[in-house]
C-alpha cells in the first residue's frame, strides 16, 4: 500500500475512538493512560484538549496521530481500523493524512529551512515538483515571507520563525488533519497569538484540528474543548 | 528519495568528523594491509614466472643423500659417476648438461683471506650458467672467474691473483655478472675455476651436481620421470628437483607469511568494524529524538535503515579508497624492498588484490552498520521523540 486511501473520504466522521484504553507496562506496574476512551471528531473541527498534566493528552494525541496503537478498543482514522494496519502503512498515513506540530517544534536539524520544508514532499513525491504545494508558497502561507531565512538551519531562527516552518512542514503534504501539541507552549504571547492565527486560518481552509493545551486562552480559539483527567474524558463542549 | 538519506548520511558525518575521521582510519590500515601483501604475493608470483619462461627451467640432479642403504649393499652415492652423467645426456637430449663439482675452500688475496664457495665446471659449459660482466671466459686450463660478491669481499679485479688453501694460485680472468637469487647455483656468491684443472688437484670420485637446461618447460615433468625410471627403480640414487618445484616451496613459505599479514589486516580490519559500530551506536543514540522526528512525519523503517547503512558505507567506501590509494604506496615500496623492482604494481592482478582488499573494507563497514541501522529503524517513535 503505497499511499492510504482514504476508505471514506465523504464520510463527516474523520476520527472514531471506541473505548479505547492505552496502557503503558513498567516495571513498576502498569499505567493507566488512557482509560476507555469515546470520542468522534468529524472533519473541519477545531478542538482543544484540556487537563492536567500527565492526564493522558499527548496519549491521545500519539494514538490518532497513528504513532501508536490502543491496547484495546477500535481507533477508526479516516475509514481504518489502525489495529489492521501495519508499521508502513501507519507510516503511509501519517505522511499522506497528518501533520504534527510540536512545543519544541522539532525541525530536522541537518536540513535547512527550505529542505526541512521539502521533506515530507520528497518522501511522498520522490520528486519535489511533482506534488501540487511548492514549499515556497507554503512557507510564505506559514507567514514566513523573508527568503534569506530558507538557507539557514532551524537553530538560527526565532522560536516564532521555526514554529513556522514546522506549520510549513506540517502542511505541505496537504494532510486533512493537523495534530498540534502545546503549540505555543515555548512562544510568547504575542507570538502565540500569531500562531493561533494561522492555525485558525488553516482551519477555514479546511483543516481538521486537534490541539493540545495548557491555556485556557490558545483554547478559545478552538470551537470545542475536550478535558481529560486520569485518562478519562470529564467534560466534552461538542 | 534516496539521493535524500543519502545526504542525511553525509551530513551526519560531517556533523561528526573527527569520529567518521577515527573510524575511517581503522579501514585504511586494514585495507592498506591486505591490498600491500596481495601485491607483494602478486609481483613475487609474476617475476619468478617471467623469469623461468625467458631462460627456460633448469633441472637440478643431485645424489640422494641420508638413509642410504642401510643393508650394507656399500652404495652409499654421494657423487654423481661419469657413466650416470652419461646416461642423463642420453635421457636430456638436446637440452644441455652440465656435471660440476661444488666446493668450498679458504683463499687468500693479498691480505684479506676468507671462504668461499667455488663450481668447478668444464669450461665448454661456463657460458651456458653465467655471464662474464668484465674480463673474458676461461680458456684453457687456468684462471678463475668471480662472482659480484667475491669480488667486493676481497677487492678483487681482473688479474688479481688468488691463492687457495694448498698453495696453489690462479688468475681472475674474468668477473661475473650479477645474477641475484638463483635457483640452481649461487655463482654471485661463489669462483669458478676449470674442471680438469680442479680434478688434478682432487682425487674426486665423481661430481657433485648436474644441471640440465631445460628448453621448453613442459618437459621438465617428462625429463624427471624419465631420471627416476632409469636410477632409481630398485633403491632412490638421484634427486631431482626443478625451479618449478623450488618456487612452489617459495610460494608456500610466502603463501604463509602472506597469511599471517593478511590476518594481520583482518584483524585491523575487525578493529576497524567495531569502532564503526561504536561510532554509529552512539549516533543512533544522540539521533534518538531525530529519528523520532523523521518517523513521526512518515518516514519508513527501512528509510531509516538506509539512511544508517548509507552511513556506514561511506565511512567504509572512504577508507578503502583511501586504504586503495595508499596501497600503491605500500606494495611499491614492500616490493622494493624484497624483489628490488616496481614493475608488476600496475599488473591487473595487482589491482585485482587491491580491490579484494577495499571489497573486504566496505563489507566491513556494511557488516558493523546493519545492527545500528536495524536499531535505529526499530526504535518506537512515542520513545524516540520523548528522548531528550
Ligand atoms: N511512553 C510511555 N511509557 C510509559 N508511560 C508513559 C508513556 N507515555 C506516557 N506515559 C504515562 O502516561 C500518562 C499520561 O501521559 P501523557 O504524556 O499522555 O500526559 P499529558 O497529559 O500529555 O501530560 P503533560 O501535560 O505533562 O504533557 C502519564 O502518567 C505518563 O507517565
Ligand atoms: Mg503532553
């Protein structure tokens, strides 16, 4: 399976947890991460999930981001059951489907700006030009306008400016699904608040979001808000 | 795409030099080792051939020594007779025959005095074993041709006079020329003086050793079993042994000491792998967090490999070119030094030993990279990007 087709693309529902539960084995016991989880996110959505920490979210944020599998209940992402998919074909639907955007923006160090841009296109496309985004004109949409920085390594940007990139990176591969983790966590406020902007922007054009977050703030940008406490879903605004 | 991992590779590296530097070292040396003594087995093999197929093979003959005949049958040979001499002209045929007496005896030249060995040979069959360099060839009954290194012994030069232990005293007529290691006579190391004049010294029953020239080299099998059949049916009388044979125990006494230096490179070569292993161990470790990045935005497993074994060929394809350049180097000067001559180092089979020895370097370095890159390829991407 080279690319995953979506089973459903004209199905509203993008992502179905069905009593899901995610428990992480240590040798001093088993933790309880996720615990019997429901939930459906339909595509275009906004959400903000909200608790304390070690409450389970980026728990649930890995799962649908197809880094890891329940260890029991179904998990149905864009029509597929992930229990039937294998290590490639999870890998084929976070390259096609989903884009991460993480706190501590985690851009490639080795590769420049532009080139970390061109990653997720060349191990779709093999050849850059052959996938509909250019980097350029996603990056400039990333409101990253200033051309001189494409060379650079991320290191030698601002927090702001890589946060950009990442977004870049996380959309050039046109995913349905943006999943971001404490996206302005490492940003200040004002360079938060320009993020959201842009996030809020991506999901008019379209994008299904799913974003976790500390403050209550960042949240209000969101159209539902989802808070877990011990693995488990207390409050569900949708 | 994979123009991609590949550049992730080199970047890498790069990122780490002085460590790719260490453990591309390790190659050379291995690589370097193994390609210089493959050159050197080269040369040493293709010289010695040239060699016996310009001058033909010489066959040795000699009087079979030792056991003997231990019931008292009173043959116990260790001449060579003139009517056995006689017979091995019939069985050569047109190949030459050359009986000769070997000796040794005390001479004194002017001051000095000293050893040394000395042919006595007629003098009809002097010119059919050496070269005269300086000086002219026996004629007659008298005179002594030198070899090189009796020359430089004693300071000898045409006309010198030479005394031997007895009294008695000759001219050096003529000086040899040099001949280097030969597998039938010595006669740098060595006098030659004519045959009746040393048999009417000597009360010599018969002589020591004969050589026969062999022209065309396949019949030097033929010749020897034709020797054996007429003297040594009933009871072993003569030996015979060629150039050939004197060779293939050469080779074999190389083959060995080539065995050891070759296990001498592998061994550097083993070193070599696991410091590769190292270096990329810790680089799947310090990468933890990348790779988890680059799983996390959809790269493949085996993307991951190829990007690590990528790695590991490289340092290996740098080394073993390097180790391959430096090679030249080694088995010229190697050559040098124990065959005194260069010229075989650009022979196909030269480099077909520098390539074996580089082909053993980036296995090498492919070997030590697999497990690193399976490692890496298998990390889980929730540990990886929780690694800081
Ligand atoms: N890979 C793992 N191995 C073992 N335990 C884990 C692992 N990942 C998470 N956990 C445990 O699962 C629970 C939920 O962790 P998770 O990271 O999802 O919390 P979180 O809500 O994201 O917290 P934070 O707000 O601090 O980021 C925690 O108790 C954590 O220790
Ligand atoms: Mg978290």
């Amino acid at each position: 399976m080279e690319t995953v087709k979506a089973a459903g693309e004209d199905d509203p529902v993008l992502i179905r947890f069905d009593e899901v539960s995610k428990v992480y084995s240590l040798p001093a016991g088993d933790v309880v991460a996720l615990d019997r989880i429901s939930l459906t996110v339909e595509r275009g959505e906004f959400i903000a999930i909200m608790g304390p920490s070690g409450s389970g979210k980026t728990t649930l944020l890995n799962l649908i981001g197809c880094l890891d599998v329940p260890t029991s209940g179904r998990l149905v992402i864009n029509g597929h059951d992930v229990a039937d998919l294998s290590d490639d074909d999870l890998t084929y639907l976070r390259r096609d489907t989903i884009g991460f955007i993480f706190q501590h923006f985690n851009l490639i160090p080795l590769l420049s700006v532009l080139e970390n841009v061109e990653y997720p296109l060349i191990l779709k496309c093999r050849d850059r030009n052959a996938c509909g985004m250019k980097p350029y004109e996603v990056l400039r949409a990333a409101g990253l306008d200033d051309e001189r920085l494409y060379t650079h390594k991320p290191t030698e940007l601002s927090g702001g400016q890589q946060q950009r990139v990442a977004i870049a990176r996380a959309i050039v591969n046109d995913p349905s699904l943006l999943l971001c983790d404490e996206p302005t966590g490492n940003l200040d406020q004002k360079t938060g608040g320009a993020i959201m902007d842009l996030l809020a922007e991506m999901n008019r054009m379209g994008k299904t979001i799913i974003m976790v977050t500390h403050d209550t703030g960042v949240a209000a940008f969101a159209h539902r808000q989802v808070r877990i406490v011990d693995g488990r879903i207390m409050e569900d605004t949708g | 795409m994979s123009r991609t991992f590949f550049e992730f590779a080199r970047r890498n590296l790069q990122r780490n030099l002085f460590r790719s530097l260490l453990a591309v070292v390790g190659i050379v040396i291995g690589v370097l080792a193994i390609s210089s003594m493959g050159i050197l087995g080269n040369s040493l093999t293709l010289s010695v051939t040239e060699e016996l197929s310009t001058v033909g093979d010489s066959l040795s003959v000699i009087p079979h020594s030792g056991q003997g005949s231990q019931f008292g049958a009173g043959l116990v040979q260790d001449r060579i007779s003139e009517r056995q001499v006689q017979d091995l002209r019939r069985i050569a045929g047109s190949n030459p025959v050359i009986p000769f007496y070997s000796t040794a005896d005390r001479i004194q030249v002017g001051t000095k005095s000293g050893v040394v060995s000395i042919y006595a040979m007629d003098t009809d069959d002097i010119p059919k074993l050496v070269e005269v360099d300086r000086g002219i060839l026996i004629r007659g009954n008298s005179g002594v041709l030198a070899g090189p290194r009796v020359v430089s012994q004693f300071d000898l030069k045409v006309g010198s006079q030479i005394r031997f232990e007895n009294g008695d005293t000759q001219r050096v007529v003529g000086i040899l020329k040099e001949r280097g290691l030969g597998f039938d006579i010595q006669p740098d190391y060595a006098l030659i003086v004519p045959s009746r004049w040393y048999e009417d010294r000597n009360d010599e029953k018969g002589y020591d050793q004969v050589i026969i020239k062999v022209r065309n080299l396949d019949d030097v099998d033929v010749l020897e079993k034709a020797i054996d059949n007429r003297f040594n049916r009933r009871e072993d009388v003569l030996d015979t042994f060629s150039s050939k044979e004197i060779l293939s125990s050469i080779q074999q006494v190389f083959g060995q000491i080539s065995t050891f230096t070759t296990a001498i490179g592998g061994i550097s070569l083993i070193v070599a792998g696991i410091s590769i292993l190292n270096v990329m161990m810790m680089s799947v470790t310090e990468r933890t967090k990348e790779i988890g990045i680059l799983r996390s935005i959809g790269t493949l497993r085996s993307e991951i490999r190829q990007m690590f074994i990528y790695e590991a060929l490289m340092l290996g394809a740098i080394g073993s070119v390097l180790g391959g350049l430096l090679s030249f180097g080694g088995g010229y000067l190697i050559s040098l030094l124990m065959l005194q001559t260069t010229k075989y180092l650009f022979h196909p089979s030269s480099l077909s030993s520098i390539a074996l020895g580089m082909g053993f370097g980036i296995a090498t370095a492919l070997l030590s990279g697999l497990y690193p890159a399976w490692k890496a390829s298998n990390l889980s991407p929730i540990e990886a990007l929780r690694y800081e």
